[in-house]
C-alpha cells in the first residue's frame, strides 16, 4: 500500500484526521494513497497508529501500515532495532523491526489472533449460526460470465484480523472484475461494518496469489490484514499449508499461521519520500483532537 504518514511525535498542530485523509489521498488533487496513517505517541507502546481510508473513514487496523510504522519509529530514532510494540485499534501488536543500512526495512507483525464467529466480524448473524468456512453465500451475487473466465469458486470465507475480510478463491484473479464485483460485496447488507474483499488464486500448497478491494479506498496493491485473513482462510479449508507466501500487485509477504495462535507476516516497509503539506489543512470543528 501507498499511505501517507504523518509524524505526530514532531507535528503537533490540530486537524481533522478524516477530512486530511481525503484531501491527501486524492490522486489528481492532493499527494495520492491508499489513506492516510497518524503515527502518535503512546502511554502503552512505542507509538500508537491510526488509519484514515481514502474516503476518510477510520479503520481499527492495517497490517501493511503497522510495518512501516515500525520502520518510521526505528528510523527516526524513537525506538530501537529489534522488538518494538505499536498500539493498534485492535490493541498491542509486536513487531521485529530488522537491521537494514537502507530506506527499506524487513519487518516481522505478530498480527494477533483470528476471530471466526459472526458477531466478531461481523456478519449478519441472523443469516448463520457458526463461522462464515466456504459458505454458498448471496453476496457474491448470481452466476456471471466472469464466474467461467474466473473459475470462480463462489463459497465464501469470513475472518476478522481486526478488521473485516471475505475471501473468495479462483483460478485466475486476473479475470476478475474487481472494480464492478469490489463495492457489492464491500457494502452487502450481510455485512453491517462493509468489508474487504479478497480473490485468490493457489498456485501450489504454500504459494497464493491475490488481488484486493479494501474497505474504504477500493483496489489496493497490497493488504497485510487481507493476506493474512488469506493464510488463515487456507488453512481452514484446506487449500494452502500454514506458512504462505502471498504475491499481490505491489510485492510479496511471507505469512504463518499454525491453526491456533497468532497469525504472523513479514515483508518490507519502505519510505518514498518526506514533505511537507502546504495544502489545506482541516480543522476540527471544536480544534480539539477528539
């Protein structure tokens, strides 16, 4: 993913994180991402993240965000290399920021544990008494051309890494129509909070390869929650063994999961560039953080 982060240990001033993430997340208008990450001092951790989608809406985690604010934090000398603890919107995660001599670093997210049942998604629980495990759902809609060029498999997966996914395996990801298939499922009435949506394609027991629509921001080219609900979702069913490697359209992470703990992702955490915005900033109604 492409976030923008800003660095409140040194920048202090009040703004309305939603309203600045859509500002800044526009491709034509401001600098362009996928949203927008706030890296904020913490009372129970190294650091505390928060994450704006592209449409401004808060979401309670993002796998690939929390790595690079491990490398944020290690580079800028607010935390060592080694062990570090971010706090997330779905509480402490442990990472292990690695040694690096470059603007790249190899970060390691204990990404906690998955949940499975339907209230800790959430789905519509009216509509299933047990865990969402390759489920013939409605959501997907009925049979189209695509489901052939695909080789769609229509059941379903549901897993919460603390945020939303359903996932859904295919033959071919290439032949999926994200951008039409992405916002139905994303905002079906089965799902009270949206969702993620992901389509995957196994290429071996330990390799996948997948394609995302992320709540929130639409087509992404990466999501380390999304690969790691994938690890999770292959195992549970069968597909894939617990330690993966996942390819998706902006680079590859290694996953593992032994079908009880916490699921665990690695991969790389690069800084493009530093600026500063001198845009419009907007203000809180009351200027106060809230």
């Amino acid at each position: 993913n492409d976030y923008v982060y800003i660095d409140r240990f040194a920048e202090s001033a009040s703004f309305d994180p939603a309203a600045l993430a859509r500002v800044l997340a526009d491709r034509h208008r401001g600098i362009g991402g996928d949203g927008l990450i706030l890296v904020e001092p913490s009372k129970k951790a190294v650091a505390r993240m928060r994450m704006f989608n592209a449409d401004g809406s808060e979401s309670e985690m993002c796998g690939n965000g929390v790595r690079c604010v491990g490398h944020i934090v290690v580079s800028r000398g607010y935390a060592a290399v080694g062990n570090l603890t971010i706090e997330t919107g779905r509480g402490i995660l442990d990472l292990v920021v690695s040694p690096s001599d470059s603007r790249i670093s190899q970060v390691r997210v204990d990404m906690g544990q998955p949940l499975l049942e339907p209230a800790d998604i959430p789905v519509d629980s009216s509509l299933m008494n047990g865990p969402v495990i390759d489920s013939v759902s409605a959501v997907i809609g009925k049979h189209s051309d695509w489901w052939d060029l695909a080789r769609l498999d229509a059941r379903m997966t549901c897993v919460s890494m603390g945020n939303p996914h359903a996932i859904f395996y295919c033959g071919d990801v290439e032949k999926v129509p994200l951008e039409t298939v992405g916002p139905i499922i994303e905002n079906h009435s089965f799902f009270p909070h949206r969702v993620n949506v992901h389509f995957v394609e196994c290429q071996s027991n330990n390799r996948v390869k997948m394609v995302t629509w992320e709540r929130g921001s639409g087509p992404t080219q990466a999501c380390g929650t999304g690969a790691s609900a994938v690890c999770v979702a292959g195992r549970l069913t069968g597909r894939t063994d617990g330690t993966i490697r996942a390819e998706l359209p902006g680079g590859e992470l290694e996953l593992s999961w032994d079908g009880q703990g916490s699921v665990f992702m690695s991969g790389p955490a690069e800084e493009v560039f530093q600026g500063v915005w001198e845009g419009l900033v907007p203000r809180l109604a009351d200027s106060s953080e809230g």
